[in-house]
C-alpha cells in the first residue's frame, strides 16, 4: 500500500517511542490510506486517499 495521500500529499513522519526511562528508539506514523475508486477529471480512476480527505469531502467517489 502507497504511504501518501494523492489530494493532499499526507505521508509517514518519523519520531521517537520514549520510553519511561527517557530511552528513545526511532518509530514511524504512517497516515490512514484508503485505495478507493474516484472520479478525477471525469474518470473513474482507483487513487490512494487519506481518510481525513475522504471524510471532508476533498474526493468524489464513483459508484
């Protein structure tokens, strides 16, 4: 599965767990990412999308 959102370019972004120690170890967010059928420019095209742009609105699901 793709990492990014194709409308609004959401991607993984890097960080540190921490433990109670302080001790920090790298880590990854990867963003919620849908592959759903969309129209784009009147086609029916499948696209991956985020579910925050598939919530609001930003993309037109085909049927």
């Amino acid at each position: 599965m793709a990492s990014f959102c194709e409308v609004c370019t959401k991607g993984v972004t890097a960080g540190n767990n921490v433990s109670h120690s302080h001790l920090k170890t790298k880590r990854t967010w990867k963003p919620n990412i849908q592959r759903v059928r969309a129209v784009v420019n009147g086609d029916v095209k499948r696209v991956n999308v985020c579910t925050r742009c598939l919530r609001s609105g930003k993309v037109q699901r085909a049927i």
